[in-house]
C-alpha cells in the first residue's frame, strides 16, 4: 500500500509537472513592423499565424502589397490544413491542455477577414476570379453545419462578401442576382448596397474604426467574451473627378464577432470547467475520506482501504490541477470594425482624390483624412482602392 501511495504521488506529480511549459517571450516595441517579423521568425510556431494576419493588416495600410500577400497566403495555407490535422490543436481539444496552446487560426470573424484581404489583392493584381473564391470561402468560414439545440444550422451573413460575389460574376457576363439578394436580404438595419454597375472601374475598398477585443471570464477564465469599442469613424466621403460618394458602412465586426447567423453567442469551454470542479471536488473529499479512514482503522486492512481513497485522491487532484479550461484570448487585434465599398467609372488618366471619415453625425474628423492620387489605365482591368483610417497619407495608387 505504502507503493501504491509513492505511485499516486508521483502521478500527481508528473501531471503537475506537464503543465510547466517555456514559454518565449519576445520583446515588443509597438511597432507592428518590427513586431511581427520577429514574432514571426522567433516567436512560438502556435502564434505564428496571428502574428501573420496582424502584418498583413498593417502592410495593407502601408500599400505594401507583397508583403500582406506573402503573410496572407502562409497564414491561409495553415488556415487550410488545420482541422484535423494539426497536433497541437488535438491536445487543445483534450481536458488537460489550455487553448492557448493551439496553432491560432482565429475565431471566424478574424479567418473571414483573412480571406477578405487576400480577394482584395487578387482583384487589385487582376484575378476577380480568385477574389470571388476568396469571399466565397470567407462566408463559408462564417457559416455552420452544426446546430444548436435543434435551431437551423448558422448561415454566413457578411453583406459585402456575397455583395462581392455577385459584383465579380456579374462582371464577369454572368448573372449575379442571386449573391445581391443574398446580400440585400441581410440589410436588416442598413441601406442595402446599390444594384451592380458593371462598368465602373475604379473600387473603393474602405474600412474604420476599432476592431472587437477578446478578454475571458469565469471561475477558471473558460467564458471567451467579446468588447466592441466605440467608434469615431462611422461613415466615409470619397471626392474623386468632381463626383461625392458618401459610404456608410456594410459590416459591423463587432456584430460578427458576436453572433452566428444573427444569433448572440456566448463561448463558454463549459466540458473543462466542469471537468475540473468534478475531479477536483472528488478528489478533495477521496484525500480527506481516505486519511480519516486509514487514522481512525485499527487494523491493517481499514488502514490500507483509506491510504488506498487517499492514493486515488492524489490522482484525482493531480488530474484537476492539470485541465486547463481557460478560453484563447490571443486576437488579431489591429483589425477595424466597419467594412463598407464604392465604385465609380472613370475614363483612363490621373486622378487626385480624397477620402475624409466621419462621425455619428456626419462631421469630419479632419486626423483622418486621408489623399491620393489614382492612376486609371486604359486596360480593361479594374482599378482597386483599398483605404482605412489607418492607412498612411497620401499616396500614389
């Protein structure tokens, strides 16, 4: 009995000691740039596509366009292959390890952003074909086939990525009007976006404000919640060739971030925490039980009856100790919040224009304005625009 209690122990022990994992930790500076190179090439490999998709973002915005491919199109091949496949996200799926352990890939707002971007630059280097396959995927990564309680299953409601589709197809002398009533249908609170116009040329891919944030609640922090900060920006005036485009926006962020298919959700690890409180309670009470009993036996069997309670004890308490239900709080954190778009036709030349951002009340808030010059060509493939109210100013397009 005396062995079985060493063996318990030492159980316990080698549980405990699982959990103790170096962790690298590398120096930041604030500046994205900086930042993520070096997270990316030192940092944990399970941060690595999070680190990816915060570079894209900010060379989106900086009009380095190769860079934010090269990020986007690494991150998506992991992002592709994830499911199933990679270890580290089976252990994260077990009790006993935390979910930031896992290869981040994002809760489905953030993989949608992902594809969101990489159609972006497919239509910017001429492939409206892969764009359209992109922001297909994206609504997929937004829909479900699982159902809750007996409720049908979540469908994607992102306005600009069907809106897109339809645009693309459209474009492309197919018809279009499936994806448009697509998108029109989930304009619950919005002005729907305008019918297509096939042959404008020049499109404004616009986004502001600050994106959702991630903290955890809870006994064990298991309850993944959502903050949505205010925003300044809430609408977009583009002045380009004498014509004003006014642009509220098309999707909220936020609203994705928090709900699936229009539902509010709530993500809560509820298996690990009660896990724990389970194997925790009963082992408290087995250690308890079993030392009472052997104390209060005179005789050697009652004795090793309650050594025997207090050995499974151990084990039950070294189990607890070592599930880990804390929710993932990892986040792409420099996306926006508001996604909106534009289109017009103009003839080939140079254009100097000007995107000014504005609040609640349609006043410009004059730090964010920013000026470019576009330069239109006489080919037949379309012009991309991609502005946020982080995007540095001006520049050449």
């Amino acid at each position: 009995m005396k062995n079985l209690l060493t063996a318990a122990a030492a159980a316990t022990l080698v549980l405990l000691c699982g959990c103790v994992t170096k962790v690298t930790t590398i120096p930041l500076t604030g500046d994205i740039m900086v930042d993520g190179p070096r997270a990316i090439a030192e940092g944990p490999p399970r941060d690595r596509v999070l680190w990816e998709y915060r570079v894209a973002a900010a060379a989106m915005r900086l009009n380095d366009d190769a860079l934010a491919k090269k990020m986007l199109d690494d991150a998506l091949l992991t992002l592709d292959g994830i499911y199933g496949k990679d270890p580290n996200a089976k252990k994260a799926r077990s009790y006993f390890h935390s979910e930031n352990k896992k290869t981040f890939i994002g809760e489905p707002y953030e993989r949608v952003m992902a594809y969101y971007y990489r159609g972006i630059l497919y239509w910017m280097d001429g492939e409206p074909d892969n764009a359209r396959a992109c922001f297909r995927t994206g609504e997929l990564e937004d829909s479900s086939s699982i159902t809750n309680n007996g409720e049908t299953p979540y469908s994607g409601d992102y306005i600009l990525l069907d809106y897109l589709d339809g645009l693309v197809t459209a474009k492309e002398g197919g018809d279009g009007l499936d994806a448009y009533a697509r998108a029109t249908n989930n304009c619950k609170t919005i002005q729907p976006p305008p019918p297509y116009n096939t042959k404008a040329n020049v499109l404004f891919f616009l986004e502001f404000g600050p994106g959702p944030e991630k903290y955890a609640t809870g006994r064990y922090r298991e309850e993944l919640r959502f903050r949505v900060p205010p925003s300044a920006p809430y609408s977009a005036m583009i002045t380009i060739n004498n014509q004003t485009l006014t642009e509220g926006f098309y999707d909220d962020l936020g609203f994705q971030a928090t709900t699936r298919g229009g539902r509010v959700m709530d993500h809560v690890l509820a298996n690990k925490a009660i896990f724990k409180d389970v194997t925790g309670g009963v082992g408290q009470a087995a250690i308890l039980g079993g030392a009472l009993t052997a104390a209060a036996s005179r005789n050697s069997t009652g004795q090793e009856v309650g050594l025997g309670i207090l050995a499974a004890g151990l084990i039950l308490e070294g189990v607890s100790a070592s599930t880990h239900p804390a929710a993932d709080t990892r986040a792409w954190n420099n996306l926006p919040r508001f996604l909106s778009f534009a289109a017009v036709q103009l003839p080939p030349g140079q254009y100097p224009a000007t995107v000014e951002f504005r609040d609640r009340n349609g006043y410009t808030i004059p730090n964010l304005t920013k000026t470019l010059t576009i330069n239109v060509t006489a080919d037949s493939r379309d012009k991309v625009v991609f502005v946020s109210d982080r995007s540095r100013t001006p520049q050449t397009l």
